[in-house]
C-alpha cells in the first residue's frame, strides 16, 4: 500500500477510500476487504508510534553530548579571530616598514642607473670629437661606405649622449653629418636608379635607410623617373607631323610600360610597388597646363570637335584600365590622387563642352528655314527635321557619357529644353501660315496639311518622349561597358548622383518629367493646329448659319398650316448634305492614323482617348460645335409666328435625322425646343412641364405666349 499519498496537502479521505474500493471492485465480500484494510492501517499507526518513540529517546540521549561539543567549538572559533586580528597588526607593522626600505631602495637604484648613464655618456663624449673627425676625414675622401659604419657608431653615440650639457651642439653636428652623407651619396644613387641597377641601389638604400632618410630616397627616384617623361612628353609633343591623338597614345604607352618595367624593380629595392603609381600621378600632375594647351591646339584645328573630344576621353578611360591591369596592387586611397591626376586637365574641355553642343542646336535651329513661299514645303520640312532633332538628342546623350561621364548631364538637359520651346515655335508659324491660307469655303488639300502639322508635332512629342527615356537611363545606368575602369566608374557613378540630385530638385513637384514645361507649351500649339482643323471643317457650316433668316410666312396667328405642308429650309439641309458627305473625306484622313497622330489627338481632347475611331471622335466634336452653333442662333430669334414655330420645328427635326443616320443623336435641348415649338398655345404650359426651364422660357417669350 502506497502512504505516500497521506503526506500529501492535497489529501481527501474520501476520494481516496473511494478510490481503494474501485481499484479493488472485485472482491466479493465488501465487510472483509474493509475490516482487512482497518487492521492493516492499525498496523501501521503502530509501527509508525514506535518509529518516533524510538526516534526522541535516541534524541534525547544525544543532545547533552551535542550542546557540549558546540560549546567546544564556539570557544575556538573566539580563540582563531583574536589570532587572526594579531597577525593582521603584525602584518600592517612589516608593510610600514618595509615600504620606508624599498622607496630607499628604489632611490638608490635610480641614482645607480644614472651615474652608470653619465659614466657612460662620459666615456662617449670623451670619443665625441674623435668619431667626428675621422667621419669628417671619411667624407672628406668621399669614402661613401665606411662613412656609413663611422655613421652608425655617431648615432650610437649621440644616443648614449642624451640629457648631457651640449646636447643641442651634438644635435646640430648629426644633422650636419646627415645631410653632408646624403649630398655624398645622391649623385651616386641617382645614377644607379637610372641604370636601374639593383644591387647598388639595394646598398644604397640601406645607408639612406641608417641615416633615416628613406623618403628623401623614394622622392628621389620619384623626380629621376618624373622628368624622364616629362621630356619624353616634350620630345613627342614638339615633334611635327605627329597626329595629336597618336602622341597621346604613344605618351600613356610610355607610361603603362614603365609601370610595368618598374614594380618589380621596386619590390626589390623598395619592398613596395607603389612607387611607379606615385611617380604617374606625379608626372601627370606636371603636365596638366601642358597636356590641356596641347589639347586646346588640337581642338582649334578639328572639323569634328566631338568626335575629337569624345577620343580623347575615351583615350583617358583606356588608359586608366590599362593601368589598373598594370598595377599589383591599388589601395582606395589612391583611387582619388589617380583620378586627379588623369582627367583633370581634361575639365576644362568638359565645361566648354554644353557651348558646343548649344552652338550646334543652334545651327541646327538656323538650317531649319520656313521661309518657303509654299506652307506645304514648311510642313514637310518639320517632318523632315524631326528625325535629325531625334539623331541630335540620341547623338548628344552619347557625347555627354563618353566625353564628360555625365558631368554636364544637367547642362544638356537645359539645352534641350531651350530647343524644344524655340522648335515648337516654328510649329506655331506653320500653324499660323495655314490660317492665313484658309479662305471661307473648304480646302481638303489644306486640312490635309493642318492633320500632317499636326502628326508631324506628335512625332516630335514622342522624340522627347524618347529622349526623357534615354536621359534617365543614363543617368540611373549603375556601370559603364567593361573597357572602363574603376576609375573611371567612380567618376561616372558620381556624376550621376549629382544629376540626380539635381533634376530631383528641379522636377520634385512635376512627377519627374523632365520636360513639363515644354509638354504644355506643346500641348498648347496641338490645341491649336487641332482648333484650326476643327475651324477649317466647320466654316462652311458656320458660313450657312450666317445666312438664316427666320422671316418664314410670317400668317396671321389664326392662320395655321398642317405640318405636312413645310419642308426643311435650304440652310438646313446644305448643313445636313454637308455633315453626311464629311465621313469620306475625314476617313481617308484618319481611318488608320499613326500612333504619333492618335497620341497628340488624345493629348488635344479627352475623347480621342475613347475606343473610338479618331474619325468618329472628330465628326462628333463637329457635331457638338454645329449644335452649340444651332442653339445659339435660335436664341437669338426675338419673335416667332405659329408658322415659323412650325418651320424652326421642321428644320429641327430634319437635323436630327441628319444625326441619325451619323448614328448619332440630337442633343436634349433641341428636342425638347421641338415639343415646345409645336406645342398649341393654349397647351404650352402642361407641355413644357419637365422641360429645361430656360428652353421653357425662351420659346415662350419667342412664341409670345403668356405665362400663368
């Protein structure tokens, strides 16, 4: 049996008496399994009562003895700390003491240093003056290498010698010995780094490197090699009869070569190969103001001053990939000194380059004469100038990345947008010139000219569509092809930041188009040229309306014919005969129309955007000027007869028929001034009930109907 369980605080008498009776559900004799479990809990109690019986008589014997010891051990643990507390005192008193005899000691030892140093300092200025004469005989007899020895035997002196009385004269001596080794010393080494010869060089640089004049060395070699290409320059770039750019080429051969031939030479004396890079980028520096007048004398001569900038540039980059292939190593550091040193000279061109590409827009502008006694000669020679602007645009984005990585991006796009405006302004003539053309009857030949303006000015929209395209591709491009260096790379990738920047700042509130201004400006022209075929179609319907007379039959107001008896006035139906016969003029026009002349529609109108034919869209712009036109000259009828009521009524109604068959329908307006115009007088009122007010109004006061 398991009494675990009666420890528990969670114990219940009954749960567990009731599980006891389940888990022995068996037994048959219910009386028997309890009285068994009784006695055996009884059993237990009782082995239990002698259990702690036991336990507290053992307790009880063990306790006198356990009370003693811990007396015992109380007595010794006061006895340890008063022990503990002496050693502590004694202690503190030998560190006391002991503190007072080591400061003496240490004292003493550093008297004991210092005498030893001025012992020895002593014997050494003793020798002072005679290490300085025979160093002095040395390079009297220009004796390089046992100067170096008796050098070294100085520089120990003088170094034991510190903090002695004359330590400034010493100083001065040194210096004067240093450099009188290295005045002896130059000549030689300079010859032997021209030679290229290593093991005297390597010697050489050992007697710098004791006399502590390494970087005077490396400087050294860095002039030798530096006026060595300084004069190749000269000599390549005075020679007649040389082509500019192969004295360039021949010029950064020169300077890849010794590169080349130079690091491995530098590892070996210097243990460095950077050297060669330093002595590059000094020579160039050199020769910026030379390189940049012998560039701008080329330049003068050049018919193609683009094409001789844009190899010069591309001269440069080659080069600076070339020369990274070169090098063993780069750091980042001198990515900046490199960059210098190779395209500064370069920038001025750079920023002369927008004058030349505003000097050509500008020709440009000059060889596009409308001064042509034929408008169709002018219309045809914006279409020809559109793909020669496109080549221009797509040409100078080029130009702009190849000759000046972008710098000038901005400056272009500004020169761009200048020509656009002076360009679309010769749009405007044009369109001014068919106005002056147009007479009052219609010339089909000359709204085909007024359709082509107006596709010719969508083409050139989409040319500056295109070439917003290729100016964000370009300046958002993150690499350059691969003949280009990291250079070269950096410098591209930061102009374009700066583009970026720039444009960000000009076209934040604009939606990043680059060309809004000049768009509106383009839109306002479309318009135009639009309205002007809109004006070109309709002058003969304006010029019927012109005539209308509403003087018809004017009868008694008792006096009244059937409707049948009227038929729809001439006006009327030259309108209608005119408006029917416009689709075969209109479809053959703009049945199939370019893309360039569907999207410089839409951008005219709204609803040239619909699924529509462009055709449609127009017939219907007609359409709803004619009606606008229509209500307009019935508003301007003072009085109206039964009998005219009746006529304006017929004509109206011979309109909308017209519209029907156009598969269009007359406007709300006109039909309900139909009702009204046939309404009898004395039905007027609940005829016109849900009529437009104002139609309501009108017609009554024409018709000369009294209101209630």
């Amino acid at each position: 049996m398991d009494l675990t369980c009666f420890s528990q605080d969670s114990f219940d008498v009954v749960q567990w008496t009731n599980d006891y009776f389940k888990s022995n559900g068996s037994v048959e004799n219910k009386d028997v399994m309890v009285s068994s479990l009784v006695s055996r809990l009884q059993l237990y109690v009782e082995q239990m009562n002698y259990s702690l019986e036991k336990s507290s008589h053992q307790l009880m014997i063990t306790m006198p003895h356990v009370i003693k010891d811990l007396k015992i051990t109380q007595a010794e643990v006061v006895t340890l700390t008063d022990k503990m507390r002496q050693l502590q005192n004694d202690i503190s008193h030998v560190n006391r003491d002991t503190g007072v005899y080591m400061h003496k000691l240490e004292r003493l030892e550093s008297t004991f240093q210092k005498i030893s140093i001025a012992k020895h300092g002593m014997k050494e200025s003793d020798g002072w003056g005679k290490l300085t004469a025979e160093l002095d005989d040395l390079l009297e007899r220009n004796d390089v290498f046992e100067s170096k020895t008796k050098f070294i035997d100085l520089k120990n002196s003088i170094s034991a010698q510190t903090g002695l009385p004359g330590q400034t004269e010493r100083a001065l001596q040194f210096e004067y010995f240093t450099n009188r080794l290295e005045a002896l010393a130059s000549p030689a080494v300079i010859q032997h780094i021209q030679h290229g010869d290593v093991p005297q060089c390597l010697k050489y640089v050992e007697i710098f490197r004791i006399i502590d004049r390494s970087p005077q060395l490396k400087q050294c070699y860095r002039t030798v090699h530096k006026n060595a290409l300084v004069e190749k320059w000269s000599k390549l770039s005075d020679a007649e009869g040389t082509y500019d750019t192969n004295v360039l080429l021949e010029f950064n051969n020169a300077l890849l070569d010794f590169v080349q031939n130079q690091q491995k030479w530098c590892k070996q004396v210097f243990h460095s190969s950077l050297e060669p890079l330093d002595t590059i980028v000094d020579t160039l520096k050199n020769l910026q103001s030379s390189k940049q007048s012998f560039v701008m004398n080329q330049l003068k001569k050049s018919p193609n001053k683009f094409e001789y900038l844009a190899s010069i540039a591309n001269r440069d980059c080659h080069f600076a990939h070339a020369l990274e292939n070169i090098l063993i190593e780069l750091p980042k550091d001198k990515l900046d000194d490199l960059s210098v040193a190779i395209f500064m000279y370069f920038d001025v061109f750079v920023e002369q380059y927008p004058n030349l590409e505003r000097s050509y827009s500008n020709k440009m502008l000059d060889e596009m004469k409308l001064n042509s006694t034929s408008v169709a000669e002018n219309v045809s020679t914006l279409d020809n100038c559109n793909s020669k602007i496109l080549k221009w645009f797509t040409d100078a984005i080029i130009r702009c990345t190849n000759i000046t990585q972008n710098k000038s991006l901005v400056q272009l796009i500004n020169i761009f947008r200048s020509f656009v405006i002076t360009y679309i302004g010769k749009y405007t003539t044009v369109q001014k010139q068919l106005v002056l053309n147009q007479s009052e009857e219609v010339n089909w030949s000359l709204l085909q000219l007024n359709i082509n303006l107006l596709q010719y000015l969508g083409d050139f929209m989409q040319v500056i569509e295109q070439c917003e395209k290729k100016l964000y591709a370009s300046m958002n491009a993150k690499e350059l092809d691969s003949n280009n260096s990291t250079v070269c790379l950096l410098r591209y990738l930061r102009n374009n930041e700066k583009v970026r920047d720039a444009v960000t700042r000009q076209t934040v509130s604009e939606s990043n188009v680059l060309f809004v201004k000049e768009l509106n400006a383009l839109q306002k022209v479309a318009v135009e040229i639009h309205d002007s075929v809109l004006k070109h179609i309709f002058i003969y319907i304006e010029t019927q309306f012109k005539e209308v007379e509403f003087t018809m039959k004017q009868h008694s107001k008792e006096y009244n014919l059937p409707d049948y008896s009227y038929a729809p006035q001439e006006y009327i139906t030259q309108i209608g005969q005119y408006l029917l016969t416009l689709p075969q003029h209109l479809e053959p026009l703009l049945l199939s129309p370019s893309p360039a002349l569907k999207c410089i529609m839409q951008f005219c109108e709204e609803k040239y955007k619909s699924e529509k034919a462009c055709a449609d869209v127009l017939l219907f712009l007609i359409v709803e000027e004619t009606t606008a036109m229509y209500q307009e000259k019935i508003d301007e009828i003072l009085c109206l007869s039964a009998s005219g009521a009746k006529q304006l009524a017929t004509d109206i109604e011979y309109f909308g028929n017209v519209l029907e068959e156009m598969s269009l329908t007359l406007s709300s307006n006109l039909q309900q001034i139909i009702t009204l115009l046939r309404a009898p007088l004395d039905q007027y009122n609940a005829v016109s009930v849900g009529c437009n007010p104002r139609v309501v109004t009108s017609i009554r006061q024409k018709r000369n109907i009294l209101s209630c």
